[in-house]
C-alpha cells in the first residue's frame, strides 16, 4: 500500500499495535466508513464487499475500568467491561457503527448497553445460535440475510453476491497467510515470537483485509530471514479466553518458554477455518461463523442427537484439535487461562484438563483479572509449571 | 520472614538464621545472609552456589540463581520425609499444595490471590485479639465448641471476631474457629490435588499447634510436620544448589556465578 | 422456610399452599419413577417450550436449578458447592451449578441419591434437557456433567433478537420457524431415546391447559396493581413453580389458581392488603430472593414494605391467543417467544434499545405503581446480574423510580447479609419518600 | 431538659457527641476496639465528664454505626448514613453530596437542604474501597497513618494500581517499594486508587455541589487532594470530618418527634 509510509513488516506491525486506529482514522478522512466489531462472530466479508472497514472492538488491560460499573457490575467478564469503558470514554467514538452477536450473556447485554447509551450511526446485533443443529444453520443464514438487509440500508448500496465472493476469496487469502505465519513457528527454535505473533494478528483486526495481505507478505519475509528471532526455549500452547495485549505472552515467554501456537481469538480461532465459497455466498458464511469457530460459547455434541453419552468420545470430540496441534508444533506443555467470569471458559477447564491428561499433555490453569498488574501473581505458577515440566 | 541456610556437600546444615521481612526485601536479605556465614563462620567467597526462592527472589542480588518455592519446597519436604505423596505449605504470602511421585513435583496448587487462607490471616486476627501469633495455637486446644467464621475476607472475618468478643464468646472458640476457617480453605484447595499420604505439613503456620489439629480433622488422616517448619524451603533451595554444583563438575562445566558482595541497598535515604 | 417469624407480619393466600404443595410432589414422582425404572430427565427451566413435549413423553422431570433452592433452603448446599470447587469447577461460577455439579459427583462416586439429600433427591436421569434461553451457563453446566453421567445433553434454541432486529421483515417467522424445527428434531430425538411414539393429541391437549393454566396466572398477578396490593411476592414464589415447571396436570393446577383469583379478587373487594398495616411503600422485586433468609421479607413489611411484583422472566407471558394455529409444535414455539419478546412493541416504540431482560421493567413498575427496585444481585449468577446496573439507572432516568442494591446469592449463604440489608433499607425509605416528591413534581401519577 | 447524645459505633474508631441547641458541646474519640459495649460506656462517660452531666440530664440518645446494637443505653438506633447526611447538612447546609470514607467502606450520599437522604450508594463489601485499605498500605510501608496525606502530596509521578484488591495492594506495594519506587508515589498511587473507587460510586448517584467529605477519610489531605483532581470539584471538609455521623445521630436525637412519628 502507498499509503504505508515507507515502513514495513514488523516494524509496520508495531507502529499499528501502539496506534490501533491511526490507519483507519486516516481512512476516515479519505471517506471510508469504520465498522466497529466485537468478538469474531460478526461476518467480516459482508462489510469488506461494502467498502466498509471492519475494526475488531479490544479493551485495555492496562486502563483501570472506572465508567463502566454503573450499567455493567464488577462480577461479569472484565475484557467486555474493558471495551464498555473504552466505549463510555470515547475512546471508540470514530467508529460508524458497531456490529455485535450473541457470543454469550454478557456480550448480549454489552451490545444493548452500546446501543443505549452510545448509540452509533449504525448499530446491528446478530443473534447467533448456540447450537450447530441443521436448524440453527439456517436460522443463522436468515439472520445473516438480515443483517445484509441492515447494511444495504445504512450503504445505500445493494450487497451483490459477486462482490461478496470477491470479499470472501480476499479474506480466505488472508487467512492462508496467517496459516503460513503459523508455520513459521513450527521450527526449533521457531523463527517467530508469540509476543510478535500476537501483535501481527492484532495488527490485521485494524486495517482493511487489503493492506493485511500486503502487511503479512512482508511479515512472512521478514521473519523467513529469520534474523534476531527466539531462543530455543520450553513449546508451549496456549488455550482459552482472549489475549489482545502482549503482557501475558510476554511474561510467559519471558520466563523461559516459546509459545508456539495458539487456540484463542486473537489467534488461530479467528484465521484457522477457511470459508467456502458455496454458489449462494451466504450458505458458507453462514456455515464457517457458525459451526467453524472454536469458541466453546457454543454447544456441540460428540454424536448429535446420541443416546447415551461417552465422555472420553465427547472431549475427543471437542478437544482432538489440541492433540492435533500439540503434535504439529511440538509444544510440550499447555496453558489453559481464561479472564475472570467467563463462563464459556470456566465450565470448560475440567473438561479439558481431562483431555490433556488423558493425552500425557502436561498442563496448567491460569486465570486472572484482564489487568496488567493483576498478572504478577501469575508468574510463579508459570515458572513452576516450566520447572516441573522441565 | 526471610530464612538462610547454609548445607555443607553431606547436606549436612552449617548455619540457619531467621529474619523478619519487610518492604525492604533485599536489605534484609543481605542481613541474614551476614548472620548465617557468621555462624558458618565462612567467608563469602566459600559459598559455592546461592539459590534464592520465595516471595521476594528476584530481590536477591548475590543470588546465582531464582528457584521458585514451589520447586524448592518440593525438594527440601523430600529430603525430610522420602514418603512425602502430598505437601501442604502455608506462609505468610500465600498456601501451597504440592503433589509429589518420587520425589519429583508433579502438580501443585497454591493461593496467593487472597490473604485469608494464609498467615497474614491469623497475623491479622492475633492482632485484632491483642494476641502474640505463637499464643494462638495453644489457646484453640481449649476451645469446645468452636465458632464458625462465614466472611471469607480476612477483614470482614476481622469484624466477624470483633462482634464476637463484644457478644462474650469464649476466645478459645473464636481461635479455633479461625484455625478451622483457615485450614478448611486451604485443604478445599488441595482436595484438587487428590490426597494421599504421606501427608507434610510446612511453612510458618505449620507452627501453630491449633491449625495443625485444623488441618487433620479438615482431611481426616494424619500429617507430618518437620522439626523446623519454616526452613523446607531454604533448605530446598540449598539442596538444588548442591545438585546442581556437583551435575556441573562432573560435565566439567563452569558453574556461572554472581559476584560474591552484598551491595548495600538503601531506597529509604 | 429458614429462619421464618411465627409473628404474622405477611398475609399469607391460603390458596398458596396447595399450589405450593405441587412442587415437593414433583420431586417424589421423579424419584419414584426412577424406581419403577421409568425414564427421568433433569430439565433446566426452558419457558414451558420442552416440558410439554416431555410431559407428552411421560417423562417426569426435575429442575436442577430449582433443587438448588431446595439445598439452599435445607442447608444442604455447602458440602455440594465444596465437591465442585474441588472438582477443579471455578469457584465464581453459577451457585446451582455448583450445587448440582456438586451433588451428582457425590451421587456418582455413592452409586446412589446421597442420603441426606433434602426432597428425597434427584434421581439419575437418562435424558439432560438444557437450553440456551436467558443464560448460556445451563448448557455449559449440563454439557460439563458429561464428566459424572452418560446421560445424553439436548440444548434447546430460545432465539434472542434485539428489540429493532426482531421487527426486520421476517424475522420473526425465521424465528417461529427455527423453534419448531429445532422441537421436530427433538420429538424424534425422544421418540428414538424412548423407542415410543409421541401422542400428537395428548401433547395438543396438555398444550391447551399449560396455556389456560399460565392465563389464570397471569390474570392472578395483574390482580396486584390493586392498593393497597392483595398479594405479597412470597406467594408469588410459592406458586410460581406450579408454573413455571407444570409441576402436576396443568388442567388441576388451573383450578388451583381460579381458586387463588378467587381470594385475592375476594381481598380486594374487601380493601384487605398482604400486609395486617398500611402499605407504605410497593417494591418490585428484581432476580430470586434470598431462599435461606426469607424471614428478612418480614422485617420489611414490619416496616410497611410490601412487595407486588418480581423478575418478569419468572412470570407467563402476556396473553396470545393462538388457537388458530394448528401444529401443536409451532404453539409451542410463538408462545415461548411471546414469553421473551413479549414487551417488544413497547420498548420499541419508546426507543429503548437496552433489551429484552432489562426493559420490561420499564412497564412493569410504572403499571404496578412502585415506589422502589429492590435489585438482588446474585453474585455467582451473571445472567441475573448483569443487566441490574442498566435498569437501576434506567428507571431513574426514565421513572425517577429509586432502586436499592443489596448483594447476595442463590446459594452460597455468606453472601446476604440481613443486617446491612436492613440498614440500607431504613435508609432507602428517604429515598422512595424524596422521590414520590420528584415524581409528583414532574406529573407521574403515582 | 436539653441535651442530646450521638453515639457512633464504628469499626475502627468510636465517636460521641453531646449537643444542645442543636450545638455540639462535648465530644469524645476512642479506638473501638473488641467489646463496642465497653467502648460505648466509656465514650459515654468520657462526654458526660466534660459538660459536667449525669445520664439522666441526657434527654435522648440516638446509636449508630457498625456497632449501634450494642448501645445499651441509648433511646434509638439509626442507620449510619442517615446520620451522616443529617450532620453534614447542619455544618454545611449547601451540601448536596457527602463522600463518606469509613474504616470498612465509603459511602455517598445524595442529600436535600433538610438533610434528608434522596440517594446513596454503599461500595462493594472490599477493603480496597475503604479507609481500611490506606491503613493497610501505611502499615507496609511503616509509616504513621496520619503522615501519609502530607507525604504524599510530596509525589511527583503516582504509581497505578490496576488491581483492584487490598491485599493484591499491599503485595504489589511491597515490590513497588522493591523495584525502588519512592513511598510518595506508592501512597499517592493508593490515593489515586482509592479516588478511582469513589468516583465509579459517584457515577452511579451522580454528583450535585456542593460536595464535601467526611468520615476518617476526610483526615486525610492526599486522599481530598486526588478526590478533588479526579471530580474536578472542591469539596467541603469539615473541622472533624469523622464525628460527622455522631453529630447527625445527636441531631436526630433532638429531632425524635419526626423520627418516631415516621415509625
């Protein structure tokens, strides 16, 4: 892109990581519109086939939360309470509109609390099931139809099922290259970071999927070059609620290990599954946003519909992804961490534990408070983990 | 507190001190360090390998290496009770729960979110009751008919103690309810650990003859507590030293090494 | 239950305990089912939407979240909340999950009902009935007991539209149309786990009655916009689970609450409240009462505090009538909907966007004429949390209706604390006294 | 006769006042201690020593605070914030908000010109919310409680605690102080902290001047001056900010006749 001044690579990556919305504010000026979304649930490409700029809504673990408390309480997730506050400061006050789904309770009730008190130009919630069952598939194309309905109206422009394949096959790119970047921490040591990796994906969340193609082009150059990349250190993979600030990464990294893969949302839950591009557009979509995406919001069954159920064919269900990558990235422990509250993730960790013991894969649980402070007591419990696990 | 011990290669211990430890880690770690080579009477120079753990590890400047204490713990309960299937350490930072296959750390547990479940705890309630933390033990074994303390909150369940001695429950009572409390929290804890005996009981707690007694009736089987509760630790930590000295002979390596000064620290000029 | 004053400080319905006789029933019939080796299932509370078709079924269901009341209110609670904490189940999430993880952990490592379990227990079910309505944990909680029972996990589908997303043109047959196909997989999922047929008329018939049951009371609770109000919220909670778990044949419990109507519509008549003193203030009360201290609810209507209306979720939905529609399951379906969008026209045209949880109470406490929001915030309970701060403010803004926040939970007894709730009450009458003022002045008529 | 007493049982500290004519004459501070029962007494004695009175001249005493039920002799008990708001009207009738910091929690409260309580929020049952957490912090750092105002004032750039519990506090305090943090900047942090605190209940009642503090909290120079840069009002402090409630319940005391009548 013209527009990037020059710099490239992770040096670009960096720049954008500290300025999130400088790029599109810039875009702003030059006429675009920015969608603000929350989570990875909300359907990308119909904004991108728009012109729109979709911008994933983070919060800020190193902000105390202060405006928020008096519509959201201090017992739900911190992360959602985080990118209410921002909200509530103005710090989210470029957007043009905000698209948010049902990801869970909270996240229900942060997008209401969004339309109510900070009401955006545009504003659609998708009601996404919580099942994969043939019926919430459909019902999840109907309200993707509806959600079509709502950005014609607020575009003035007719989404048309070309430009949408178009959308789709540049979003599918982009989702190869990050795969690609993935494979480069393959290797012993890997050649990239987890605390750069991290910044890469947070990165592509703030600017058009365009210049994200172009952005990890050089990335994946770069780091092929492999020059000043990470030690050899302990693998590891880490699981759960999300990550989109280094603190964390780089605390673990920074006590002796290489997080080598990911199965969060800043991560490869948000790139690893392609979308399919089915003669009516809308049919793939609304497969891969539902039944595709990795976070445990959603209910799945071992056999749907079985009788009786078996608890090690359930988890094997579930889980068999983490052996999967456990086995390709070499990682020879996990660390399970999730913010405070989340149910999603709270009612999970037995489960997988289960799993990763079952499977010889050594383990932790870590769970902490979505504040950069809150994480020192964390440290000794990695350290250990890394001792015993030596 | 702040504890230094000196193993000569038998293992055999050559100086033991105990300190308080306050804001000002690194000074008082240099303090102690002092006393124990005085009572070593070494110089330090003669001091082949220093592991600092705990709390306040990374404060230790002379140290040539940070070990956490959960390692550390592990290795000093071994050393003591060979037995030892499952350690429960209670300091004043923070409980630990650690589970040991052949005298190896497998799996562990620990609290240092929150102070009731620790020693801060029963600091904060012996002061509240005006009371010496060593009395607390033996005052408990008179109780009958202990209370229940339902704040969880160390400074609630300081306001729970207060209203209790203004209602004329026996202190006996409230002592031990505050031992039960304390040592129901922590042994929920390790519960996640699956327990086994030999069961070791360590850590400045481990002290207190009433939060002994606690912990048994909460897990229903017997517990070990060495001779010197706070030192499994240090001790620990100076065997994995040793270890890892003699494994660097042998491979003929250099053993790397901080330089041998405690430099004085003063950030409250 | 607990702690309960003999000194008559409530008029409580005589009609009350009949209805509230219903639910210990339930349990028995389960219990004794599982005996006689029936098929039994643990439903979460799923708005009527499979209970019928289950009920059709013959099964005979518990409600693990209403069991954990019951251990709540029988001090049973605590050893269960244990087992799951130490189970490895984090500590913070819902009370009746943990209770119930808690409970059928021991259940399985004892091959039985654990003895001392209050209500003879709940029996191992061969079917667990979760739902996604209101509160994902009820599907998280069943789908984590995989780890004690082979008992197959069915989520039923609520959808959950936004207010203006839900007036998109055909949006709402999409919705209609995904409930019913989602309850056709489940008739056949049943009929293959109970190898039997369903009985289309019986389930057409039960359908009637649970909709004629839920408009008697319905009619019963609009009884209580009456001054002084004739019906305290204790009743309400008492006869609620005859509704809201059709815990008998729907038909007999209608009976039971035409005879309730009878006596408020009786009280009324006879200018006769729920409290023996004058009504001071009327209070909603917002989320589940404090099932192990419910003796609080004396001292405040010592105080004059009497409390005419609670969470609307627990209530039946306005009255729709759906006799014109002819598959049984597509009632079912609009009915479980008009229970959550219910006030969805209403919150549309005053342009509230804050959602199907929270707005109601806009209407509800203007139309019951309250003077306060007594909100519960249950501290292990997000879903019936989260929205609270939202509605505080929002009555004010919209009402200037105060709302008092006093925390507790469902379970987990420490967490309420009577003694600091009743000193934020007495001071909270300043504050419903300052604002009848500000209403009067700014031409509310009540 | 005349004289009314206002007795306010707190967690950290006991304080009575004794009035007439709706003018403090005596009071009297004491640590409460274990027994509040004793306290009581004591405080009691103390107050009628200095105007020179015997119980019976005592016409009504109203009891509030944590330890209000163990008054044994007073009339009445009343809620703590009722009083608070009732005390700071008479001292300062524009009031319209009162930030009161206790031991074991702060509190605001919405008032009208009769002191009359339109609106209050209580924090969350934390320590990191109350006065009980800066003791906690001076504690650590070994410093007197009444000096850390003054000292922190001193500082040039505050530490943050994003955490949001006492206890993590003091932990993170201790490696503060390791790292080589300068104790100005950790107790003007915790006074920061604690204004973060106060300011989410402010958001919750809204904040109408004038606006002043009371309770241990309003001793504290450092904690007013962060108060007063987060809200960015100046607020009221009364000469002796934690007799406030005693004044009120004492007031309360003289104006029984429309207490009783409202019972």
């Amino acid at each position: 892109m013209a527009k990037e001044k020059g710099s490239q690579g992770l040096t670009r990556v960096r720049e954008i990581y500290q300025d999130r919305s400088r790029r599109v504010e810039e875009l702003k000026a030059e006429g675009k519109k920015v969608i603000g979304y929350l989570c990875i649930y909300p359907v990308l490409e119909m904004m991108t086939a728009l012109d729109l700029v979709p911008y994933r809504i983070l919060g800020d673990m190193r902000e105390p939360i202060t405006k928020a408390d008096f519509c959201l309480p201090n017992i739900v997730c911190p992360f959602l309470r985080s990118c209410l506050d921002l909200g509530l400061k103005g710090k989210y006050d470029f957007l043009d509109g905000v698209v948010m789904a049902h990801i869970c309770d909270v996240g229900e009730k942060t997008a209401h609390i969004w339309h109510t008190y900070l009401n955006p130009p545009y504003f659609h919630f998708i009601d996404t099931p919580h099942t994969v069952h043939k019926a919430a598939q459909k019902q999840h194309k109907e309200l993707l139809k509806d959600f079509k309905k709502t950005l014609e109206l607020f575009t003035g422009k007719e989404l048309s099922p070309g430009r949408l394949k178009e959308a789709i096959k540049a979003h599918n790119q982009q989702r190869a290259l990050v795969r690609e970047l993935y494979d480069l921490r393959k290797p012993d040591p890997p050649l990239i970071s987890g605390t750069e990796t991290l910044q890469v994906m947070v990165a592509l969340m703030s600017i058009p999927v365009d210049e994200g193609i172009n952005l990890l082009r050089q990335v994946i150059s770069e780091v092929k070059k492999g020059k000043d990349g990470p030690q050899k250190k302990t693998r590891l993979l880490i699981w759960g609620s999300i990550i989109d600030d280094i603190a964390l990464i780089k605390m673990i990294e920074g006590l002796g290990a290489n997080l080598v893969m990911d199965d969060t949302c800043v991560g490869s839950r948000a790139y690893f599954s392609d979308v399919e591009l089915t003669d009516d557009p809308l049919d793939g979509l609304a497969y891969r946003y539902l039944v595709e995406l990795k976070c445990p919001r959603t209910f799945r069954e071992a056999v749907f519909g079985e009788t009786k159920k078996d608890y090690m064919t359930d988890l094997e269900s579930r889980f068999s992804y983490l052996k999967d990558y456990a086995k390709e990235w070499d990682a020879k422990g996990v660390i399970l961490q999730s913010v405070r509250y989340c149910d999603s993730h709270g009612y999970e960790v037995p489960g997988v534990k289960d799993y990763l013991d079952h499977i010889g894969l050594p383990n932790i649980y870590l769970e902490h408070d979505y504040s950069e402070a809150a994480l020192a007591p964390l440290r000794t419990r990695v350290q250990a983990f890394l001792e015993v696990i030596g | 507190m702040t504890k230094v011990v000196i193993l000569d290669r038998d293992e055999e211990i050559q100086a033991r001190v105990v300190g308080p430890t306050g804001a000002e880690h690194r000074r008082l770690a240099n303090k102690v360090m002092e006393e124990a080579l005085e009572q070593a009477n070494l110089s330090f120079a003669e001091i082949s390998y220093v592991i600092a753990t705990g709390y306040g590890r990374i404060n230790v400047s002379f140290a040539d290496r940070q070990i956490t204490e959960l390692t550390c713990h592990a290795r000093g309960v071994v050393s003591l009770f060979p037995t030892v299937r499952i350690a429960i350490d209670i300091g004043g930072q923070d409980a630990k729960g650690l589970k040991i296959s052949n005298g190896k750390l497998i799996d562990f547990v620990m609290n240092d979110r929150c102070a009731a479940g620790t020693g801060r705890f029963l600091e904060v309630i012996a002061a509240t009751l005006g009371l010496k933390l060593e009395e607390l033990g033996e005052i408990s074994l008179k109780s009958t008919n202990k209370v229940k303390i339902s704040s969880t909150c160390t400074i609630f369940a300081q306001q729970e103690v207060i209203s209790r001695i203004s209602e004329g429950t026996p202190l006996e009572d409230i002592v031990a309810g505050v031992h039960d409390a304390i040592a129901s929290r922590v042994v929920k804890m390790v519960r996640r650990l699956k327990i086994e005996p030999d069961v070791v009981f360590t850590g400045g707690v481990a002290k207190n003859v009433g939060v002994v007694y606690a912990i048994k009736e909460n897990l229903g089987c017997e517990v070990l507590v060495p001779e010197e509760p706070l030192l499994s630790g240090a001790i620990g930590a100076a065997i994995l030293g040793k270890e890892l000295t003699l494994k660097a002979l042998a491979k003929g390596e250099t053993i790397q090494r901080k330089e041998r000064h405690l430099e004085e620290v003063t950030f409250f000029s | 239950m607990t702690n309960e004053k003999k000194r008559k400080t409530i008029n409580r319905l005589q009609t009350m305990y009949p209805l509230r006789a219903l639910i210990d029933g339930m349990y028995q019939r389960s219990v004794e089912a599982s005996k006689a080796g029936k098929p039994t299932a643990w439903c979460m509370v799923n708005w009527w939407e499979g209970d019928i078709i289950l009920k059709a079924m013959g099964i005979d269901a518990v409600y693990p979240e209403d069991y954990g009341a019951v251990c709540a209110a029988f001090g049973a609670a605590p050893a269960y909340l244990d087992r799951s904490d130490s189970d490895g189940f984090p500590t913070h999430i819902c009370g009746y999950a943990r209770n119930c993880i808690g409970y059928t952990a021991l259940m399985t490592d004892l091959g039985e009902i654990p003895p001392e379990a209050p209500m003879g227990g709940m029996p191992k079910p061969q079917l667990l009935l979760s739902s996604d309505g209101l509160c994902d944990a009820r599907y998280k909680w069943f789908q984590a007991l995989g780890r004690y029972l082979d008992a197959p996990v069915w989520t039923l589908e609520i959808p959950h539209p936004g207010v203006k997303e839900s007036l998109i043109e055909g949006a709402y047959q999409h919705d209609i149309n995904f409930i019913v196909e989602e309850l056709r997989e489940f008739v056949t999922f049943l009929e293959r786990l109970l190898s039997k047929k369903m009985d289309w008329a019986k389930l057409d018939e039960l359908i009637g009655n649970t909709i004629e049951m839920n408009r008697i009371w319905h009619e019963v609770n609009q009884l209580r916009k009456a001054k002084p109000c004739p019906m305290h919220s204790r009743d309400f909670w008492s006869s609620m689970p005859a509704s809201l778990y059709i815990a008998a044949d729907p038909k007999a419990t209608a009976n039971l609450y035409r005879e309730m109507y009878d006596e408020v519509k009786g009280r009324i008549d006879n200018k006769v409240g729920a409290l023996p003193i004058e009504e001071k203030y009327r209070l909603a009360f917002v989320e589940l009462p404090p099932w192990h201290s419910l003796g609080f609810f004396n001292q405040l209507a010592e105080r004059g505090w009497n409390f005419v209306y609670e969470s609307w979720n627990y209530h039946p939905p306005k009255p729709i009538d759906l006799t014109k529609v002819s598959d049984p399951l597509e009632r079912i379906a609009r009915y479980t909907y008009q229970w959550l969008t219910g006030y969805y026209q209403g919150a549309f045209k005053a342009e509230e966007w804050w959602g199907y949880f929270a707005y109601p109470y806009l209407e509800l406490v203007r139309d019951f004429k309250c003077d306060g929001v007594f909100l519960h915030p249950l501290l292990t309970c997000r879903t019936a949390t989260n929205h609270l701060m939202l509605v505080q403010d929002r009555l004010m803004k919209k009402l200037k209706v105060p709302s008092l926040v006093v925390e507790g939970d469902i379970v987990d007894l420490k967490l309420f604390d009577p003694a600091d709730a009743l000193r934020k009450a007495e001071t909270f009458e300043e504050t419903m006294d300052y604002y009848k003022k500000v209403r009067k002045e700014e031409g509310f008529d009540w | 006769m005349d004289w009314f007493m206002g007795i306010d049982i707190g967690s950290g500290t006991s304080k009575g006042v004794i009035i007439k004519d709706g003018k403090p004459v005596a009071y009297h501070l004491l640590p409460s201690e274990a027994n509040y029962r004793a306290v009581a007494q004591k405080l009691s004695e103390e107050l009628l020593a200095k105007v020179g009175l015997s119980p019976q001249d005592i016409t009504y005493t109203i009891a509030t605070g944590y330890g209000a039920a163990s008054v044994p002799f007073s009339n009445q008990q009343v809620a703590d914030i009722r009083c608070c708001a009732k005390g700071i009207s008479s001292l300062f009738p524009s009031v319209r908000t009162v930030i009161d910091v206790q031991e074991m929690s702060s509190q605001v409260i919405r008032l009208d010109e009769e002191g009359q309580v339109t609106n209050f929020v209580v924090s969350e049952k934390c320590a990191a919310g109350s006065g009980r957490f800066l003791k906690i912090i001076a504690n650590v750092l070994r410093i007197d409680l009444n000096d850390i105002g003054p000292l922190s004032l001193k500082s040039k750039n505050p530490i943050t605690f994003t955490t949001g519990c006492a206890v993590f506090g003091e932990s993170e305090a201790i490696s503060r102080v390791s790292e080589g943090m300068s104790k100005e900047d950790i107790l003007a942090g915790v006074h920061k902290a604690l204004a973060n605190k106060i300011s989410t209940l402010i958001d919750r009642v809204g904040l109408e001047e004038q606006c002043a503090i009371s309770g241990g909290g309003g001793l504290n120079v450092g904690l007013i001056k962060s108060v007063e840069e987060k809200l960015g009002v100046q607020l009221l402090v009364p000469p002796q900010p934690q007799l406030v409630t005693a004044l009120g319940a004492a007031i309360m005391a003289q104006e029984r006749e429309r207490l009783v009548a409202s019972l």
